[in-house]
C-alpha cells in the first residue's frame, strides 16, 4: 500500500476502527516511513484537540423549560394517526371513490376466506413422525408440491445428522 | 369505561415522569453536542429542546435495552438536519468554495474570533478557534467528529446516529480531520 492510501486510514487507526490486518500493515509501513509517522501525529493532534474541548453549559433552567414545553405534546399512537388519515384523507373522498375502496377491501376478504379455517384444520391433525427432541420449527412447508400434506423442519439434528422433521397429514 | 381512562391516563403520566427523569439526566450531554454542532448558545437551546419534543412523541418506539443518549443522537441529526433545511442562512459553506462577489471571486478567511460575554462559558481562544474551525466543515463531517470525538462513540454508533454505513463514517472523519488539520496547523502540528 502507498502512502496516500494509507493516509487514509490513519483516522481509522487512531480510533481503533481497522481489522487487525489493516493495522499491522499500518503499523509496519510506519516503522520505515517518517513522512507518514509526521502524518500520523498531526491527525492524533487534531483529535487530541477536539477532544479536550470544554463542556458547553445550558442555560439553569433549560431542562425545565423542555419539560414545560412536553406539556402540550401528544405522543404518537396508531390511532392517532388513524383518526388523522380518516379526517384528511377518507373524508374527502367522493362517494364514487369511497365506493371503490370498499369494493376492493371486499374484494381482500372474499379471496382470503377460509384461510384460517384451513390452517387450524392442519394445525390440529394428528402427528404421525416426532424426532427424538424439538426445538422451534425453523421451516413449515408442504411435504411434496403436489401434496397437502405439511413438513415441519426443527433447527437440531437427529442420530443420522439429519434435521428433525414432523409430517402432519392433511385431515380430509 | 371509566376504569380504562383511569388506567390510560395513570400509564401515560408514568410514561411522562420516566421522560422527564430523562430530559433532567440527558439534556446537559445533549446541549454539549448541540453547541458544538450549532456553534452557538440560542441554536443549541432550541436544538436540545426540540430534540427531547420529538423523542417524547415517539417514546413508544424506544426499544428500552438500548442505551437513551444513542437513540436521542439520532434524533439530534435529524432535526439538526431539518435546521438547517428551514434556516438555509445558516447553512455552512465550505471554506474552500469561492464566493460571487461584485468585485469578483474571493475566497473566505476564519474570523478572529474574540470571545463575547454570551460566550463568556468559552472564552477560552483555543476552544473558540477549534469551534470555529468546526464551523468551516460541511455539517455531516462536523457531526461525525463531534460524536467521534467529543462523545467517543464508535464508528458502528455514529453510523446509526447518522443513519450512514460504517464506510461513509470512516470517510467522513478522516475528510473531516484533514479539513481541521489546515485550519488548526499551528495548534495540531505534531
């Protein structure tokens, strides 16, 4: 590495902020180059500067006057921001508008009916293969393409190295 | 009914007593940051102040394992940011840039600055060049060196203050640090 790029990274040095190879590089490159050392310091001297700056101090009174001020603050909340999107957005719509939204909302719902129905029918169906100890499932997947039957993959490791895995039938 | 704004309204003035113990731990820590990021004592107070506004409203979304000053930082770049976005007069421009003037280009020279009583605090000339000095780097090195060495915060800190990657934190000071290095020559020679 050459000096200039190296100079780059004396900040980084300095605060301790290089991988250990970056650092020994820097450090044997200093050993033979006292341009670079010079470089060295000056940036050392600088932060040395800034860092021996005097603490500011407020004005006495400033933490209760912040204080008074969080008086007439609201902190933010969810429905909040409802209400708010309801007043200035939803209230404003024309009726044709208004009209389409609740047809596609409705649209969501029809498509997504009976999903959860499905998915506790699956839940509850009896088990049929257990490892020999479970930890949480890291993957939930059907156990073929074609299959409705589910795959459920836990993170540890039976006898055979392989993970362990429940196979839940489909109930109908 | 009753019972549940009873019960809202004691969590919410629970929450806001938590809050002030913050701002009466924090706000000193904070207007040091902002003085040295603002340059001066009005800009600081109002930074300070709005910087714990903006935190208490959105309290809610502070994961509490994290350590306050952090996530305050943060907000901090950000209203100083939107500061400077709503008073473009004080926005700082390089030193190095050349300035339109009606007798032509010319260049910008660092005021000698002679301590005020406003800043009675930080007559010390010294400290008053070093501010000043501070002054001349665009504002995103300023901040960086601030919180790097002012506040000792790491380069992984800064960046999340700064909402930055580490690469641009490692650039930013090391432009930063050379900026101050020509303008402090005579105090940061070796």
């Amino acid at each position: 590495m050459n000096c200039h790029r190296l100079s780059s990274l004396f900040s980084a040095y300095i605060d301790g902020e290089l991988t250990g190879v970056e650092m020994i590089e820097i450090r044997n490159h200093l050993e033979g180059c006292p341009a670079c050392r010079d470089e060295l310091d000056n940036v050392r001297a600088v932060k040395r500067l800034v860092g021996r700056l005097r603490t500011a101090q407020p004005s006495r009174d400033l933490s209760t006057r912040i204080c008074a001020s969080l008086d007439g603050v609201a902190p933010y909340s969810f429905l909040r921001t409802w209400a708010a999107l309801w007043q200035g957005t939803f209230r404003k719509l024309s009726p044709t508008a208004m009209a389409v939204s609740l047809a596609a909302l409705g649209m969501v719902v029809y498509t997504a009916r009976g999903i959860d129905e499905q998915i506790t029918a699956r839940a509850n169906a009896p088990i049929v293969a257990a490892g020999p100890s479970l930890t949480m499932p890291v993957a939930i997947t059907f156990n073929q393409p074609d299959s409705r039957n589910l795959r459920v993959v836990f993170a540890n490791r039976g006898a055979n190295n392989q993970p362990n895995r429940w196979i839940i039938p489909a109930s109908d | 009914m009753e019972l549940i704004e009873s019960i809202t309204d004691t969590c919410r003035k629970e929450e806001r007593q938590a809050f002030d113990e913050l701002v009466h731990r924090h706000h000193k820590q904070a207007y040091n940051i902002a003085y040295r990021m603002t340059g001066n004592h009005t800009d600081a107070e109002d930074l300070t102040q709005e910087a714990f506004i903006r935190a208490f409203r959105f309290f809610g979304q502070y994961r509490r394992e994290l350590p306050f000053e952090n996530w305050l930082y943060r907000i901090m770049s950000n209203v100083f940011v939107d500061m400077l976005r709503r008073r473009p007069k004080v926005q700082i421009r390089s030193f190095d840039q050349p300035i339109q003037t009606e007798d032509g280009e010319a260049t910008m020279e660092i005021a000698d600055l002679a301590p005020t009583p406003e800043e009675s605090v930080l007559s010390n000339e010294l400290d008053a060049r070093i501010q000043s000095a501070l002054m001349t780097m665009p504002e995103e090195f300023r901040l960086a060196v601030v919180y790097a060495d002012i506040e000792g915060l790491s380069y992984e800190e800064i960046a999340d203050a700064m909402r930055c990657s580490i690469g641009t934190v490692r650039s930013r000071l090391h432009r930063g640090r050379k900026i101050l290095r020509e303008r402090l020559k005579t105090y940061a020679s070796g």
